[in-house]
C-alpha cells in the first residue's frame, strides 16, 4: 500500500513513523564507547580527555568548579560571624574608617549596634562625600541589605546576584540570626579558583590551622603551599624538602599525579584528605597524625 503524505506536505515525500535506523559503524561506536551515565563518568572521561591535551587544564578546573557550585551551598563557603567586616552606624565615622581603609572591601554591613541588626550595605566609594560634603550622614548613604538562608545552592544564588546586580549578602540561619556573608566574587572562586587582587595576601601563621569540630583526634587544615619545614615544626613531623618545598609538592610527588579533592591517602604515618583542588593543582588538604604516630609523639 503506498503511503500518503499529510496534508499540507510537499508531494512525493515518504514519512514514516519510525526512527532513522543507525548505521552498523555508530551502534558499534556506542556499544564500544558508551555515553556517560553519571556525573561521576562524564569527570573521567573530561579528566581523560585532559590527560591526552583535548582541553586544557584551565578548562578543565572550571568544569569541575561549576559542578561544584552546584553541589554547595551559602553556608559552605561564607564568610563566618565573627569574621565579617562590618560598620557600626551607631558610632563616630571616625571610629570605623580606618576599618574601611585598612580592609580595602568595596562594600560593607551597616549593623545598628549588634551583628543581628544588619540595616544594609555602605559602599565604600559613598564615603566619598564624606570628605566632600559638610553634612554627612551615614544612613542616607546606605543600600538595602540582601538575606539569603543558608541553604541556598549556590548555583542559584549566582544567578541572583547576576540577575539583581548585588555583589553581597547576608547569610541567615532558621532562627533569623545573622550566620555570615557570602560575595559574587566568594562563589566564582569555586569555578576560576581564587581571584587575587593588590590587597590580598598569605599569612604564614594562617597556613596550618586547628580544626575544633568536636572530634577527639589531632587534625589541622593546611594550605598546600605551606612549606615543609613549617609543617614538620608544627607537627614534629619529619618529611623531607629535598626534592620538593611544598606540602601541594609532597602529596603530588607522592601520588605521581595532580590530587584531586575526596583523595585520601596515608604518607609517614600521616592521613592527607584533599578538601579543595583543581586540574593544575591543590589548594586545601586536612592533615590528620594517625593515632599510633601520635601516641608516639605525646607520650
């Protein structure tokens, strides 16, 4: 029976309602190599497509960032309480500018007398009419302030920032206090790793720090270009600096490959969890002695 085309079709045209049949050359392509099924998956075959020059390290550190993002959420990655840089309207300006000077943000929490009393944002470039106008009074100069609640993904929380041209918010927790603050430039970190500028800098005493989490167990968080020697100090540990300088040159040297974060891994009596890395390198590790190596040391 021949078949008929629809109406409104141009003659001599064949339908029909199957699919195209795949050639032998693409099943056989398909069965050989399958398409991802899982995040997990389709990280491996980027990680493999790196590894033989397909795309560059750059490219792949922003792939794994953005998947990141979408696995985060504000309380992850904000900037704690008792860290915020904030400006206390209820007192002199004179008090508080040299806080604006000395820290260089370009934006800051108006508190009214208490971290929980946020009242909104004072841009820094407003405090120039400070020295411009007679009168000045910091309350007119202030922009609405931003919540968000902690849980918020941060994947969203990018596109709100984009879509409302705010660069900062006011993290919250269930009760409505104040948990912390979170910038724009906080979560594309996650994607392009960390964004420097003339005013950021590297503390050495910051470089090993304890972590107080309730568990009973010596453990530090460790940036990876802490050098050696300050790690062998602080732990009475003993690892050698003849070949490489860094702790990021430790664990790479000794998995033979660039870390990856979730890596965890035992060196001298030492577990190394790698918290944060991308496709060129690693940032953060926890650093924990392993409970007979810490007898040994304290006993």
């Amino acid at each position: 029976m021949q078949d008929h085309p629809p109406p409104g079709a141009p003659g001599g045209v064949k339908y029909s309602d199957t699919k195209p049949h795949r050639s032998l050359f693409e099943r056989l392509t398909a069965l050989i190599s399958p398409e991802p099924e899982n995040r997990a998956e389709l990280l491996e075959i980027l990680h493999d497509a790196h590894e033989r020059n397909l795309i560059d390290a750059d490219a792949l550190s922003m792939i794994e960032g953005v998947f990141q993002v979408s696995d985060l959420s504000a309380r992850d990655i904000m900037v704690p309480r008792p860290q915020m840089d904030v400006i206390d309207i209820t007192k002199p300006i004179e008090e508080w500018m040299p806080l604006v000077l000395e820290t260089a943000h370009s934006r800051f929490p108006a508190i009214d007398g208490d971290r929980d009393k946020v009242i909104g944002t004072l841009l820094a470039k407003d405090l120039l009419r400070y020295y411009a106008e007679e009168s000045f009074d910091v309350r007119d100069m202030l922009r609405p302030a931003v919540f968000i609640p902690e849980s918020k993904q941060l994947n969203v929380l990018l596109r709100d920032f984009r879509s409302n041209r705010n660069h900062m918010a006011i993290v919250v927790d269930e009760y409505g206090g104040v948990a912390g603050l979170i910038t724009i430039e906080d979560v594309l970190e996650q994607i392009v790793g960390d964004i420097e500028d003339e005013y950021d800098f590297d503390e050495e005493e910051d470089n090993i720090l304890p972590v107080k989490d309730g568990v009973r167990r010596l453990r530090w968080r460790v940036k990876a270009l802490t050098e050696i020697g300050q790690l062998n100090e602080t732990l009475g540990t003993a690892f050698s600096d003849d070949d490489v300088d860094t702790i990021g040159g430790l664990v790479a040297n000794h998995l033979g490959r660039v870390p990856r974060k979730g890596d965890v891994f035992d060196i001298d009596g030492v577990r190394f969890e790698v918290l944060r890395a991308d496709a060129r390198q690693v940032h953060v590790l926890l650093v924990e002695k392993l409970p007979q190596q810490a007898q040994q040391e304290f006993s």
